[in-house]
C-alpha cells in the first residue's frame, strides 16, 4: 500500500514516556508536509488526539511490526514513492521555516544531497562511535553550512528519487543515524548541516538512546563504525561533484556563500577542515581515561 506519491511527508516513531508532548510536537511540523506519519511503540493507550491534524496517520506499533525502538522511524518507508522524507524525532519543536529551508536545499541539488541539523565529522578511524571529531547540535547555531559524515536522523531529510532506501535495508540492532549516513555516502549523496540561529530548534530534554547507548564501551555501531574509513577526501569528492552539477545561477552562488569558509577551502584544496580534525571524546571517554591515568594505566 503506497499512502503518498510526491510530495513531502514525514516519519516519526513514539511511545508512552513522550505522549504528554508529542501533540505539540506533531502540531509543530505536521502543516508544514503533505503527510506525516508517527509510528507508536509499546501501546496506543493514552496517546492523544491528534484529530485537528488531519494529514497525520498514527500507526499502531501492535498491528505492524511490533515495538522497532528507534527503527520505527524507518517503517513508514516503504510507504512512500518518489518523496522527499524527513526523518523526525519527537521530542523537538519544529521551527514554521524547517520543511521549506530544508525543502530548498534538496530542491537546488534535484535531490541529490542530504540535509540535517544534527551532524557529525568522524576522525579517519573511529575506536569508539560517540567520539567524535566535531558534533554540529542540533539546538545549536550553526552559523555557515557545514559537511557532516554522519547525520543525526531525527533532523535528517533526503529524496527517496537519489536515496531509495527501505525499512529492510535498517538492521535490528538499532543505528538508524549511522545506516542512513552510510547509504548516503553509497549513494554519492553530501550531507549537508543546514545554517540556522542559536535555539532554532528546541528540544524538549528527555533521555534517549544516546543516553543509553553512550554510558556503555563498545556497541553495535562502534563495530560497524570501525569498518569504515572516515578520511575527508571521500566526503569531500563527494561534495565538490554536488556542487559542480548545481546550474549556475543566483540560487548555486547563494549557496556557496554560505558554506564554512574553511570548508570552501577544503573542498578545492583538498585540505582538512579543522571540524574534520579536532576531536570531541564523550565525557564517559574523558572519565574513563582519566580513571586509566589515575590507575597508572
């Protein structure tokens, strides 16, 4: 069964712990997409009414797949064609400008980009998944554009015309933002970190799979991750080609300029951008090696 053909539709995924927002966070972003759709984990019991947003459907997580964790955000994929996705969390307040800013991006690159809020650059081999290069926050400014590696999926949006991907190609084990980064840089797609002022974005604070995940030493996606090579020249071939297909014109030159300077260097230098070289370790990391040097280790 294909719900929508074109177009801009969202996905989404909930349970209980966030019913008490998720209203307000659906009211957020629903009138700004042709369709969005909220996966609901555990049980429907006590979800709000979400009738005066009549394009959003609720699916029952115990009439489909079961409780899929993050993976629910996925699901809804194989529900679309030919659309513009935007993977969502929820627990933020969508800003009324997201789908459109997002939706001209996409647009100037025919789809063939992704775009997020959330981003991340690796260091050329990765020995632990939530150390990181550089984190682009979400609730954040972010005064220029930026390259990520790795999206955050909550604020991760493509075209499924350059990125066809299904709720088959996610494995079980939960690394939505890590498969999602991974089949873009398959694809040849960049992935952008869209500019945006401080608070753009607001989250409403509630613990989640980082959380979970990033109190422990090696996870799934570390051992994925470490398979990979992270170097910045793959990304940033990658990025220059997307840039030379844009058509010239005001819209390809107005983007331009609002790529990082240091970046716009990297990309025909072929220098490393310093947010691909700084090094942010988890503060568990930061604790732990400081236990290992207090141990004489």
């Amino acid at each position: 069964m294909i719900l929508q053909r074109g177009g801009t539709v969202g996905v989404m995924a909930t349970f209980p712990g966030r019913f008490s927002f998720v209203a307000e966070v659906a009211a957020s972003i629903a009138p700004q997409l042709d369709r969005l759709v909220i996966y609901v984990n555990e049980t429907l019991d006590g979800f709000p009414d979400l009738g005066h947003l009549p394009n959003v459907t609720v699916l029952d997580g115990r009439d489909h797949a079961g409780d899929l964790s993050a993976n629910a955000k996925v699901y809804p994929l194989d529900l679309f064609e030919e659309c513009q996705v935007f993977v969502l969390d929820d627990d933020f307040i969508f800003p009324s400008d997201y789908v459109a800013r997002y939706r001209a991006i996409l647009d100037l690159f025919d789809g063939g980009c992704c775009v997020t809020t959330h981003g991340s650059t690796f260091l050329p081999a990765v020995d632990w998944y939530y150390n990181r290069a550089e984190v682009f926050v979400s609730i954040r400014g972010c005064p220029r554009v930026q390259l990520a590696c790795l999206a955050g999926s909550g604020t991760f949006a493509f075209d499924q015309r350059r990125l066809p991907c299904r709720a088959a190609d996610f494995p079980d084990e939960v690394m939505v933002d890590l498969q999602f980064s991974l089949m873009a840089r398959r694809a040849g797609l960049p992935i952008w970190v869209i500019d945006r002022p401080e608070g753009w974005l607001e989250n409403i604070k509630t613990p989640g799979l980082w959380e979970r995940f990033s109190t422990g030493n090696i996870t799934h996606h570390t051992r994925v991750a470490r398979e990979v090579d992270w170097s910045f020249e793959p990304f940033r071939r990658i990025a220059a080609e997307a840039l030379d297909r844009l058509p010239d014109g005001i819209p390809a030159r107005a983007f331009r300029a609002r790529l990082d300077p240091d970046l716009q260097e990297s990309l025909v230098s072929g220098r490393v951008p310093l947010s691909w070289t700084q090094g942010t370790p988890s503060f568990r990391f930061e604790r732990d090696h400081l236990e290992i040097l207090a141990q004489g280790g």
